[in-house]
C-alpha cells in the first residue's frame, strides 16, 4: 500500500520555516504540474505544534534519524523499508495474435519470500495460478483458463493530516467550526523488544487521532485522517472476495469489475484475456475532500475533512485503448481527466521507457517482455546529464565526476563505475540543496524527497533552493561526489563500481549472530539498477547505505494464447525451511531475469511434476 505520510509530517515538522515556492520545487508532483494554492503556508507561520511521535513516524518507512529517536521509535521503526511501485503492462496482440500480459511487484526485500507460487484446481469451479501470499487463501496474481491480471500501486492519496487550534492553557481542548470539544483520552501499550512494553496516552478527536505532543504553550494539535481512524463510514473493504472472484472471471470486465471490491488497497489493475481484450482500472476509495487539497495539512477548525469516497466507476478506467496496448508503472494516468486524486506520484522514468520499448516491438511475445522486466537504462540520467554537460566546472574533481558522467552509457550495471558516480551525486546534490534548511530533518525525510527534488530542480535555475548559485552548488555536489566515491571505494578508480555500493543482502529476522547468519542468510551480491530503472533496486541513500532495500518481488509473463502460457520467477526458494533444497534455488534464476513456467492443464501439469505430496484421511 502507498502511503504519501512522510511529506505532510515534514510540513508539520517544518510549520512557518519553508515557504510555497520552495515546497513546490522540493515536491514538484510530476513535470508540469499546476500545484493548488494551500492556505497551509498562511496558516503555519501562527501555529506551534508539539512534537511528533515516534508512532507517526514509524509509518513511513526507511526513517534514517532513528539514532536520534527513543527506543520506542527505533523498535517501531526497525525493518521499515522504502520505495513503492510496480510495473505492469499488457498489449492486445502478442506474436500468436493474443494478448500478453506482464507484471513485477515491488516490494521489501525479505527472508523468507513474500510471494509463494501455486496452481489451484477445483474440477468444474475453478482452474487458476500464480501467487498467494502466506495465510492468504487464493490467487493474487496470475492468470486462469480465460484471463490474466497484474497490479501496481496507484499512488492514491488517501492519508491525511489535519490540523486543530488548541487551548494554549488547556491543550485537550480544541477549536472546531461548531465550537470547542475535548480530546478524549485512552492508554496506549505497546510491545518492545526482551519481553518489555511502554504504555502511553492517546488522544483522540471528532476527526482522528492526535500525533503531536500536547504540553502547555502549544496551539495547535496535528491528527491522522485515515481509513481507520473514521469512527463510522469507514469504506466496505473485501478484498478477498475479490481474490476469489478474479480467479472464477471468464473476461477482463469480470475481473476489472471484481477489483472494485478492494478498497483499503489502491491499485493498478491491468488485465488480458483469450478473447483479445485488455483493460485497466483502479481500485480504492478516493476521498472527496472538502475544504483542502489533500496536498498539506488541511484545517480541521474551519471545517476542512473528509465528504464520503469517489465511487468506483469514477475511478481512472480504460478498455481496449485504440494504441492497443496499456502500461501503468505508478506514474500520473495520462488519460483521465477527473478530479485530482493525488499530488505524489513515482517518476515518469520507468513508465515512459515501456512505453517506448512497446511501441517499438510489432508483436512481443514471451522473451521480449522477459528482457524488458530487466531493462536497466536510466531515462533519469538521459533528463539530468545533458543539463550538467553544458557547464564548466574550476574544481578539479567536480570536473572528474562530470567527464565519468560525460563518458556513461547510461545503463545502470552493477559493474559500472559511472553508475555509482550518478547515484552518489544524486545524493549529494539533494543534500546541498536541502541540509542547511532541514538540518536533522533531512535524514529523517530523505526517502521521500530523493525521488522529488533532484527530478526537477537542475531546470529551475531560478529555483529559491540554489539560493542564487546554481552552478556552485552543483560544483560541491560533484565534488563531494569524488569523495564520496573515495571513501566508499577507495581512491583507486579502476575499482569503482555500482555494485561494491548497491548489493542484494537478504537477511532472516532470526539470524542474530555470525553462525545463524551463516546458516540462514544467502550472501549478499552486487545489484543492477536503482530507484527510477523498470528493473528496480530500491535503496535509500539518506542512512549512508546504498545498499537494497526493495526489489521486483516477484516477475510474471502470461500469454494468453498459451493455455499453459504463465511463466513467473521471485527470489529465493518456495521453502522457508533453512537447509531445503529449495531454501534459495531460485535467486540466482531470479537474478538472471529467468522464468519458471506453471502449466493449468492436466497434460501441462503432469508433464512437469516432479513431486507429489498426497493428503489423505486416515
């Protein structure tokens, strides 16, 4: 699930000390976007909020300040991870004259597999497999005899934060638009690590729960708005239905119908069947806000909230596109003109490198989507790079770091050493713009501004974040890169790479000590691709690391042409048992972009068994 937290906690964080210009070029949305006016910049310089709790702050994930948090923070925050997305696409015509259909989830890198892989057949019920996850009954993803479907986030913003005036003297007292209330008041306990627990007071409002501290002397008060933080009218999740109904869906509007039924989960279905349709249409309840944008902290006192959910059928939605084809990899919907149900979305770079590769494949088939899934250019330096090649650079290692640059294929390898100088100036260009504004904040915040900023500021010249020297703070960003490089690498060039930064390191919750490391964790390996490539590898620079943290958790090609036409590969092994054979003999195959295929007919099916485990009644 997406969840756009992190943003509106840095406003509050940041009340009064950052202006609308500078918050529209530190967030720019998507290239060319019209940014409402939010009265949030009025407001915010007269408010005094007390600080945030560890709580908020643990939802967003891959917080890098949890040194400077308490215990509880760091407990709360351990194993969080970053990055969102997902790539799926599917095109009406393969290469037998059917459609195909392909998808690669992004989540967390962990240990065991999120993803276990399945074939269930109920004789005259139903035929379907792909996906499941753990305790979860059904296929997820995947395909049965008629359809295909695939998901990816939508980016649908559905939390918010508000903000209510408070009693000065009296800070449980609150200001609302039909008069003053009070907070009510319930313990909160919470589990730590060895068997301990810490229990704390919760706050609560007509509108959601309080996340600010509430001594006396502050006037204002910031509360989460949330499906469940609504006391009533809370949308009527059933997601599960859904899951049983794809697999019994004879056509993609069956499916896409089904997809209503997920609520609490915004995504991209994209769906393909034998009858040559395909369709797309996202899930989730949008809510209709009254009195904000949804954007920065609305004005719970003067009425701002939440005014029911956008019905399903409103929703962005499409069947059997003219172009014949349909790409969704978390960027805005190019064909939808509703009302706005975002502000934050991925990068352009992954979705508009598929769009391009299908537009250039007259009838893909199999292998074609296969090399795709693992594509590793980056449409991010083709946008960057030109507008740093202009510029001439006095410092002798901003020069270095521009002629590495100068010199790049552009293909985001593990061996590459011109790789790991475009990633590390990324980092350091977002902390020379940004370190002396946010201080500690930066860290704490970095995840959701590494995917923001550096997208568009280098064409704002006249940007407030240069503070008037553009060409001088990229020379130190380049030159900060150089040492970067230095220190993480060596001072030896000829032995940079991508790689010796940005390696997969899965690592089992129980593996505490060098033998259980040995025994459970595979070892770690160099990484091809970064945050904005449609092979992903999410890593989040803000905590000095650049090491893996979300990966394509699992890679899927259906061909519907193919009754036997799905081919799906994850990291890892189907077994979470350590010591099995297949503890972790799919990652080097997973790696390699290899697919493994998992037949639906009985010929299929016993053409390829190798095993058979019988359940019988004793």
């Amino acid at each position: 699930m997406f969840w756009p937290w992190a943003e509106k906690l840095l406003a509050v964080a940041r009340a009064g000390r950052l202006t609308e210009v500078e918050w529209k070029d530190m967030f720019p949305s998507y290239p060319g976007a019209e940014l409402p006016h939010d009265d949030w910049f009025d407001r915010a310089p007269g408010l005094k909020f007390g600080a945030i709790s560890p709580g908020a702050l643990a939802f967003h994930g891959g917080l890098t300040g949890a040194h400077e948090a308490p215990e509880l923070a760091r407990s709360l925050i351990a194993g969080a991870q970053p990055g969102s997305g997902s790539n799926n696409w599917t095109v009406a015509q393969g290469e037998d004259g059917r459609p195909i259909l392909a998808n690669d989830p992004h989540i967390g890198l962990s240990l065991p597999a999120v993803w276990y892989f399945c074939h269930l057949r109920i004789p005259g019920v139903l035929n379907a497999a792909g996906t499941t996850l753990a305790g979860a009954p059904g296929v997820i993803l995947g395909r049965n005899e008629r359809v295909a479907w695939a998901v990816t986030n939508f980016m649908l913003d559905a939390v918010d934060v508000l903000t209510y005036r408070v009693d000065p003297d009296d800070p449980l007292r609150y200001f609302t638009d039909n008069g003053p209330l009070r907070m009510r008041q319930e313990s909160l306990t919470i589990g730590l690590p060895q068997g301990r627990s810490v229990t704390l007071p919760l706050y609560l409002t007509e509108k959601g729960p309080v996340f600010t501290s509430l001594e006396k002397g502050v006037n204002a008060a910031a509360i989460m708005k949330w499906y469940g933080t609504i006391p009533d009218g809370a949308p009527d999740d059933r997601t599960f239905r859904g899951v049983f109904a794809f697999m019994r869906a004879g056509n993609v509007s069956e499916l896409l119908e089904a997809a209503g039924n997920w609520k609490y989960l915004s995504m991209n279905f994209v769906a393909a069947d034998v009858d040559g349709h395909i369709g797309w249409h996202a899930s989730g309840a949008a809510p209709v806000r009254r009195g904000y944008s949804g954007r920065l902290p609305g004005d719970a006192s003067a009425g701002a909230d939440w005014n029911g959910f956008l019905p399903f059928e409103a929703m962005p939605h499409l069947r059997d596109p003219e172009e014949g084809y349909i790409v969704t990899a978390n960027y805005r919907p190019e064909k939808y003109d509703g009302p706005v149900l975002s502000h934050i979305w991925c990068a352009p770079y992954r979705y508009r490198r598929i769009v391009s590769a299908i537009q250039g494949m007259r009838r893909p088939g199999v292998k074609e989507f296969q090399a795709l899934q693992l594509d590793v250019h980056s449409g991010q330096a083709d946008r960057i790079l030109p507008l740093l090649h202009g510029l001439a650079f006095e410092d002798p290692r901003a020069a270095e770091a521009a002629l590495l640059l100068a010199g790049w294929d552009r293909e985001v390898r593990a061996e590459s050493a011109a790789a790991a100088v475009f990633e590390v100036f990324l980092t350091q260009l977002i902390r020379c713009l940004l370190s002396e504004r946010l201080g500690s904040d930066l860290d704490l915040y970095f995840n959701a501004l590494s995917h923001t900023v550096e997208n568009e500021i280098l064409e704002r010249p006249n940007s407030p974040l240069w503070k008037g020297d553009m060409i001088g703070t990229v020379t130190r960003a380049l030159a900060n890169t150089i040492d970067a490089c230095v220190s993480g690498m060596g001072a030896d060039r000829r032995t940079w790479s991508w790689g010796r930064l940005h390696r997969h390191s899965f690592r089992h919750p129980g593996a505490s000590g060098r033998l259980s490391e040995w025994l459970l964790n595979p070892p770690p390996a160099p990484a091809h691709g970064d945050n904005n490539t449609i092979n992903v590898s999410w890593s989040n620079p803000g905590n000095g690391s650049y090491h893996v943290t979300t990966i394509p958790s699992m890679r899927l090609v259906a061909a519907l042409g193919d009754p036997d036409g799905l081919f799906i590969i994850g990291p890892l092994g189907q077994s979470g048992q350590p010591g099995h054979r297949h503890y972790e003999d799919l990652t080097d195959m997973w790696r390699e972009g290899k697919l493994v295929r998992i037949p639906l007919t009985e010929e299929g099916v016993r053409a390829a068994v190798q095993e058979k485990l019988v359940l019988a009644r004793s």
